[in-house]
C-alpha cells in the first residue's frame, strides 16, 4: 500500500490495548504513518478511524511513536492532554480524516498491524 510498507488489516472493531494484542499475535506492531502521503492513502484505502502505535501515562507528555521518534500531524495544535487536570484522559491516539487525533484507549475502532521495515527511516 505505501511503499517499504506492510500491512495485515483486521476487521473488527478493538479498544487500543486489544489492538496492541492483535498486531502482537502476528509479530507485528500498530501502524506508524509518519508520512502526509502515507496517512492520505490510509484515508483513501481504508477510511474511518484507525489505531496508531502511540500512548501516553502523564498528563502533558508527548506523543511517541513505538520507535521512539516524536509523533507529528496532530488535527489540533492543542492537544487536550496538555490541560491541567487531575486525571489523564485521552490518551491514546487514531489515524481520522488524515490526522493524529487522541481519543480514550478504551474507545473502539478499527486498526492496522505495520510490518516495520528496517530501513524505512531512510525515506522519511
């Protein structure tokens, strides 16, 4: 679908630790769409809202990619995890409309498993 990418689509609908249990049953993990192009051909292909490989534990923290490399391409330049509170709330983040949106982990959609090529980093 992109180019040095694989990806097992599952149809069902997960909360994000589901997700997570998914791609890890087939030694893979949650997509990574680091890419404007790569996230706009998801939206082509596939539509709807899709689970990515990154989660928050505090509030005001950052978003990571499972690899370590800072997330970009949020819908809103204010995420909501950046506002004081006593309790962390959206934590978790789907690939909607072409952007990064948080979401609860507890929500549930559809996902994507991403065969990480270990070269990819190399065209971004």
């Amino acid at each position: 679908m992109y180019p040095f990418k694989c990806y097992y689509v599952y149809n069902r609908h997960t909360n994000y630790s589901q997700s997570v249990a998914e791609c890890k049953k087939h030694n893979l993990t949650q997509m990574r769409p680091k890419s404007v192009n790569e996230r706009e051909l998801i939206l082509k292909r596939l539509g709807s809202s899709n689970w990515v490989d990154s989660k928050i534990t505090k509030i005001g923290a950052n978003y990571f990619w499972g690899d370590g490399t800072k997330v970009y391409g949020f819908a809103n330049s204010k995420l909501s995890n950046s506002i004081p509170t006593s309790q962390i709330g959206k934590n978790s983040l789907v690939l909607s409309g072409g952007f990064l949106v948080e979401t609860y982990e507890s929500a549930v959609t559809t996902g994507l498993c991403d065969y990480y090529d270990s070269v990819e980093h190399l065209f971004y």
